[in-house]
C-alpha cells in the first residue's frame, strides 16, 4: 500500500530535494522468540497438516500475530515439525505419503 504523507525536517541543515522519495515500515505489534508457519499452511479450520513418520496428519493449533507472508503459531505446534503448503490431493490422512508431492516447510522461529 502506498501512501502519501507531507513530512517536516527539524534538521534544517538537511538539504532539500523536490521530488524526494523515501520508505516507511510500519510495525504495529511485534512479537518476540515466537514459531510462524507461512500463511498457506494455516487452514480455514485453524489446522496444519503436518508430516509424520506415520504420514500426513492435521494438526489443530491456535494462530497469533500475521504478517503479509507468515502467521505466529501460539499451541499445537513444535519447533521442527513439518507442516505442509501444498498438500498431495486425494491423501488420505495417516497414511504414508511422499513428502515431494507437497511443499514441506520446517516449522521456524519467528523473526522480531
């Protein structure tokens, strides 16, 4: 998103160019030594599906802070685990499955 802002120098020892241009990251909460997953892995039902020995299982957790790409995992996840993004149609949950026919993402200590 773009936004056009009018800004004040208090330096006014910097010197002016018209036309000037410059970028604003806005963090409106933070949060600190937390796990994300990427977005896609979470489902409408508040569940990841995660690769087991055992096979493709979901696994139900409670999300936190999102960003545009990644979402804080508060419960239901380890560090470690592997969460799929782009599950393998027509799995059937519990059985084996090769983890190449979907995106696997190690589950990952959040960044702040």
């Amino acid at each position: 998103t773009v936004i056009t802002v009018k800004i004040t120098l208090s330096d006014q020892s910097i010197r002016k160019i018209a036309g000037l241009n410059g970028q604003v990251n806005v963090i409106l909460e933070e949060g600190k030594n937390v796990l994300t997953i990427p977005q896609e892995a979470l489902r409408e039902d508040n569940t990841v599906l995660v690769q087991t020995p055992q096979g493709i299982n979901p696994v139900k957790v409670t999300p936190g802070l999102r960003s545009d790409t990644d979402v804080e995992i508060k419960e239901g996840l380890k560090e470690g685990e592997r969460v799929i993004t782009n599950p393998p149609t027509g799995n059937q949950f519990g059985r084996s499955s090769n983890p190449l026919n979907g995106i696997l993402r190690s589950f990952r200590p959040g960044r702040g």
